[in-house]
C-alpha cells in the first residue's frame, strides 16, 4: 500500500508542477535579472539579522 501512495503523490507533484509552470508564464526579464545576480554573488548578498526578519 505505501508504494500506491508514494505513486499518488508523485502524480499529484508532476500534476501540480505542471499546472504552475502553465499559469506562472514566461519569466520577464527583471525577474532574469534576480536570477543572474543571484547566482554571480551566492548568499553572499543574502540579509543578516534584523533585515532577515524574526527567526523562527
């Protein structure tokens, strides 16, 4: 039975990423421009303390 449910799951997974790639459309280029940076500089340019938020 636990394998049925591992299935199932990895449906609905394939299902729901599927659906979202479907609804989210196409990245623009500002949000390209996140991702370049992001990827150049790491977590280096990640916030620290306060700015970060409350931990939890």
């Amino acid at each position: 039975m636990k394998t049925t449910s591992q299935k199932a799951n990895a449906q609905l997974i394939d299902f729901f990423c599927a659906e979202a790639k479907k609804l989210g459309g196409s990245t623009s280029a500002n949000q390209k421009r996140f991702f370049s940076v992001a990827i150049e500089h790491g977590k280096d340019m990640e916030p620290a303390g306060p700015l970060a938020g409350q931990s939890r």
